[in-house]
C-alpha cells in the first residue's frame, strides 16, 4: 500500500494539467447531442416485460435452489 500511494504522488508531477481550450458550452452540446442519437437508437423494448427477466437457470447448472447466501 505505501509502494502505491509513494507512486502515485511522484507520478502526479509527471502529470500533463492542460488548459481548457474551447468554451465549455460546446463540450456540454456534445453531450446532450450524443444522449439524444443514444436515447433514439437503442433498440425497442419488447411487449412482453417477463421477456426483460433473467433467463431461466438450465438443470444441473447455478445454485441448488437455496436462495440464502453463506
């Protein structure tokens, strides 16, 4: 743990800090712009919500039926 934390701080002085170039209302259109053509193309969800659930476990693989966990 000490060999990371003594790394880490002699590495942040090698550190490239950069100036911000540009106008921050640019980078916050690129965003918003990225989130819509996302949110339009993600593929439709199907009619029938137990579709959404897990599929149902294969005998003989996963757990014994035990729902606790040790």
């Amino acid at each position: 743990m000490a060999a990371a934390v003594r790394s880490f701080l002699l590495g942040s002085r090698l550190y490239r800090h950069q100036r911000p170039v540009g106008s921050p209302l640019t980078r916050i259109l690129q965003v918003v712009v990225a989130a819509w053509t996302k949110r339009t193309s993600v593929a439709a969800l199907p009619a029938n919500p137990s579709l959404l659930n897990e599929a149902v476990p294969v005998a003989g693989q996963g757990h014994s039926g035990d729902d606790r966990r040790r």
